[in-house]
C-alpha cells in the first residue's frame, strides 16, 4: 500500500471508529443528563437514581472485562459492530422502562455492549497506526467519549426542552444504527488478536499482567484508572442535581455536562499536539492537578457565581483528559499481544470506580450534605490519583512512557 492510500485508509478507520465511541458518549451522558426529568416522570426522588446509574457503570465493566475474550473470538471488527448494533436498539428502549428497576436492568444490558466498544475500536486504530503515532491515535478515538459527552449535552437541553426527556434517547439510539452499515463496508479487520480465547487463557494473561516487568505499571495504571473514573462519572451522573442544588434552574443545569464534556474536548485535543514533545505521564500530571484546582473552584465559586462554568470546563479538561489517556498509557505498556485484554483491564479497573463515584454521590446526596461539600469531597479521588502518576511513570520508562 503505497503513502496516500495508507493515510486514506487510517483517516477513514480512526473516523469510523472515533464515531462509534462518539455515540458511546452521547449514551453515557445521556442518563445523568436526563437524571432529574427521568426521576420526576417516574415519581421518584432524584437520589433513587442511583440504582441506575450505579448498573450502567456495572455493566461497562462486564463489557470491558469481555472485550478481549470476544476480540479472541470474533476479532476486533465483528465485536465492534456488534456492540455498536447492541447499544444502539438497547438505547431506544430506554424511553419505556416504567419504573426505577427496569430502567436499572435496561441500564446495566445497555452499557456492556458500551463497555465493548472502546477497546475494540482502540485495538483496530492502533493496529493500522505507525508506532510513532499509536498513543494520539488511541487519545483520538478516546476523545469521542468527550465529545459525544458535549453533543448529549447540548443536545439534552435543546430536545428535552422542546421534545421532552425521551426523544435524547431516541436520538442516541438511531444515530449508532445509521453507523453500523458505514462499519460493515469500510471497518478493516485489527490485524492482532488477543489470546485470551478461553477462560484459562484470559485468567493466566491477566496473571502475566501482574508479574514482572508490568506488576508495578498494572497496580498503578489500575489505581490511577479507578480514581479518575470516580470522579468523572460522579460528575457525568450528578453534575445537574447538583448545580440545582445550587440553585440553577433545571433547563440550566443540563447544560453543565456540555461545559464539562467540552473542556474535556479541548484538553485532548491540546494532548494530541502536545505529546511528541512531552510525555504521557508528565501531560496527565498536570491535569489530574488542573482537575483538583477546578473542583476547588466548584466548591467555592459563591464567592464569584460565574466562575462556576470556567470551573466545571477545566474540571472536564482535567479529569476527562486523565479519564482518556489511561488507555494511552496502556498501549504503551503492553505488547501487541495482551493490548486489547490490557486496555480493557485497565478500563475495567477505571469502571469499577465509575460504581464507586456515583454510588457514593448518591449516598452524599441522600444524606442531605450540601453541594459545596460534596464537591469538596470530589477533590479527594483527583489529588490521591496525582500521587501515584509518578510511581507509574518510573515503572514503565523502560517501556516509553516515563519522564
């Protein structure tokens, strides 16, 4: 393949596949965006929408514990359209759970066809990237789920206002249908498998991750995942309630999570063009502390009501650009051989956090505390997750992802 067909060919994968997690996006955001209007509709308290949101990020976690024993099974190509297929139909009937339980089991059926998505999409764009460009390529596709975050968000104001809650599902759910025929006809296969083909297998490569010479970069890089998905999806699923909570009209508070998203957007962005001059580890640093400085401002920000909205912004450039580079930093510390299995481990461990986060806003919330503390409390996962980026970065230089 001569130079301008292979650049043709990679430009059409990485959109392919930066659109099939774009919708992943919109569907994540969609939940907590429509949280309170769902919850009215029902009857119900806005904190019983913990159930819900706690099982979206349970079944993100059976599908990227999934994602490469599938891979192994189907390859990166068949899972990927399957999972796009599977989210698409699952999110069009969201709209018609009647009740908090069957929204929850929805949910959770919905977000492990989610949870499959990235990693195949990550596996098929970096096997078609030159090494030098397999780290922006995965920032790339991962900056779909900001960017999907931003359209739902937007999106969830402008249609909710004037089509009510529902037709934002509808929406996201159309939208991945259209996509699957593009998938089928232009989507190259990845040109590596995982070998996790069986239980046994997955079991004994997952014990490969942990031993040495990855031991210290797995525990840290799963560490790191689980603190800054607890943070970003707390946010993802809370944000509106709490703007309301301080007193921002419903209408108003939606467009929270576009702000959020959007910072997200163009910190990735700025990572793309910034990491052949600076390393991964060094980049994510100074957002995880970017992050706790805006949560800071969230918490504070009576002081100077508008500052809020620049907060809420670089809380999402911060946090969202940690969220995304977890998988950059797990593409260049394994083989080709475990990258599927070791990007969705590693998201697997960021969702487990992603419960965690949102479980415990939901207890914050229905214990009554007031939204300065609980954004107070979201410091706490950003700054523990600053701390362990250099004990990451020392054990993986030898692999070209430390300072």
């Amino acid at each position: 393949m001569n130079s301008g067909a292979f650049q043709t060919s990679l430009i059409k994968t990485g959109t392919l596949c930066f659109s099939a997690i774009l919708f992943d996006g919109i569907d994540t955001a969609s939940i907590g965006i429509t949280g309170p209007a769902i919850a009215l509709s029902l009857g119900v308290p806005v904190a019983s929408m913990t159930m819900p949101f706690v099982m979206t990020s349970i079944g993100a976690v059976v599908g990227y514990l999934a994602a490469g024993y599938l891979v192994s099974r189907w390859n990166a190509r068949r899972t990927l359209v399957a999972s796009v297929l599977a989210f698409g139909s699952l999110t069009i009937l969201t709209p018609h759970a009647g009740s908090i339980a069957m929204l929850a089991v929805l949910r959770f059926v919905t977000a492990i066809a989610l949870g499959a998505a990235l990693p195949c999409a990550v596996s098929i764009v970096v096997s078609e990237s030159p090494r030098t460009l397999r780290q922006v390529a995965t920032i790339l596709v991962g900056t779909g789920l900001a960017a999907g975050g931003l359209v739902g968000g937007v999106l969830g104001g402008l249609l909710t206002k004037n089509h009510g809650w529902q037709s934002l599902f509808y929406v996201g759910g159309v939208a991945p249908l259209i996509l699957v025929p593009c998938l089928m006809r232009w989507l190259p296969p990845a040109r590596e498998s995982d070998p996790a083909g069986s239980s046994q297998a997955y079991f004994e490569l997952i014990r490969c991750l942990l031993s040495p010479p990855f031991k210290r970069g797995t525990l840290c890089l799963w560490i790191f995942s689980f603190l800054i998905f607890a943070d970003v999806y707390a946010l993802i699923f809370w944000l509106p309630p709490l703007l309301m909570g301080f007193g921002y009209s419903f209408e108003q508070s939606q467009f929270g999570g576009a702000f959020f998203s959007s910072g997200g957007l163009i910190a990735n962005l700025l990572v793309i063009a910034l990491a052949s001059r600076f390393t991964i580890s060094r980049i994510v640093l100074l957002a995880s502390l970017l992050a706790t400085l805006c949560l800071l401002g969230i918490a504070l920000h009576a002081a100077i009501p508008s500052v809020i909205w620049f907060a809420i912004a670089g809380a999402g450039a911060g946090l969202i650009t940690c969220s995304v580079a977890q998988s950059a930093l797990a593409v260049a510390l394994y083989p080709e051989s475990s990258r599927t299995s070791g990007v969705g481990l590693s998201a697997a461990a960021g969702r487990i956090g992603s419960i965690v986060g949102p479980a415990a806003a939901g207890l914050l919330f229905s214990l009554q505390w007031s939204p300065q503390s609980i954004a107070l409390a979201a410091i706490v996962p950003a700054l523990l997750a600053s701390t362990v980026l250099p004990v990451l970065a020392n054990s993986a230089s030898s692999r070209g992802i430390g300072d």
